[in-house]
C-alpha cells in the first residue's frame, strides 16, 4: 500500500513537472506613435512631408519578429523609411519613421492614420497566439497664407453672425402680431 502511495506522489509531481516546461510563451507587442501632427498643403510649403515617430516595444522573454503596417486616407501618402519589418529582442523597443506627405491643394481637413505592429515570429516560429496592437495619428491640415494676406481682415463672419440674428428676428416678428403691434 505505501508502494501505491509512494508511487502516485512521484507520478502527480512529474505530471506537474512536464506541464510547467511544456508551456508555450505568449507574443505581445506594444506599439506607441506621435498623437498628432500638423501639415501644410499649400503649394511649395515646406511642411507637405512630416516624419511620424513610432515605437515598437517587445515586454516578452523571447525575440519577436514584428511586422509594421500603416493606412490613411487618400490625401496622404506613407513611406515607411525603416522598412516594413523589425527584430525586436526580448525586453527591447525599437523605433520606426514613417514619412508623410499630403497631396497638394488638399482640402484643410483632420485625417486619420492607422499603424498597426504584428508580431509574425518568435525565437524564429510562428507565435501560439495572434499578438497586434495599433495606434491612430491624427493629421491636422493647414494652408499658410501669404505674407500679402496677413494683413487683411477678414469680417465675413462676424457679418454673418449678426446678419442672421437680424433675419431671425425678422422672421420671428413677422410671424407674430405682437412684434407689429409694439412698434
């Protein structure tokens, strides 16, 4: 009987044993990008092509291999200045540029960016699990104006903001007695 006992105890502790070195690690990849940047489509302006920073960072204790990607609207072109793919070893980070040029004459606008880093290997095999993770960069558009132009003034709104008090009062007074009688 204490043979029986003696040799379930050995059997649960090499179960337990085996199952601990089988584990497989999970990819993860944390991905961190400027939040904003601003851009000007006027034409020659210097500003049409700005660089967006990101950093890929790999938290696990295995190499990964991740993949780098990146999509935006059709104003915007991308060219990924450090390529498309990154060795990140374990523990490390890695930064890559991308260069962003807008179209020029593009409407003053807010575009959206979306980089996006897949981790495709680690330690030189495919992950056990689907590891991503993406960030969004907004892209403000502005058109300078000409030294001439920044003197001008320009009261078209004011204008119309009291001119549209004016007519809505207008019409309300013309749909009401009351605002006929009073005068």
């Amino acid at each position: 009987m204490r043979t029986t006992i003696v040799f379930m105890i050995c059997a649960l502790i090499s179960i337990s044993l085996t199952s601990v070195n089988a584990q497989i690690p999970t990819a993860q990849v944390n991905l961190d990008c400027d939040d904003a940047i601003s851009m000007d489509s006027s034409p020659g302006s210097e500003s049409s092509t700005v660089l967006v920073s990101c950093t890929m960072s790999n938290p696990t204790s295995a190499e990964e291999k991740v993949e780098f990607n990146g999509t935006g609207d059709e104003e915007l072109t991308l060219d990924f200045v450090d390529g498309h793919e990154f060795i990140i070893p374990a523990g490390e980070s890695v930064e890559a540029n991308v260069s962003v040029t807008i179209l020029e004459g593009a409407s003053n606008a807010s575009y959206a960016l979306e980089f996006t880093a897949q981790v495709t290997e680690m330690d030189g095999v495919p992950p056990a699990n689907i590891a991503t993770d993406s960030q969004d960069t907004l892209v403000n558009l502005v058109q300078d104006s000409d030294d001439e132009d920044e003197d001008e003034e320009v009261p078209f709104v004011g204008f119309f903001a009291t001119l549209s008090v004016v007519c809505l009062a207008f019409a309300f007074c013309r749909n009401d007695q009351r605002c006929l009688d009073d005068q």
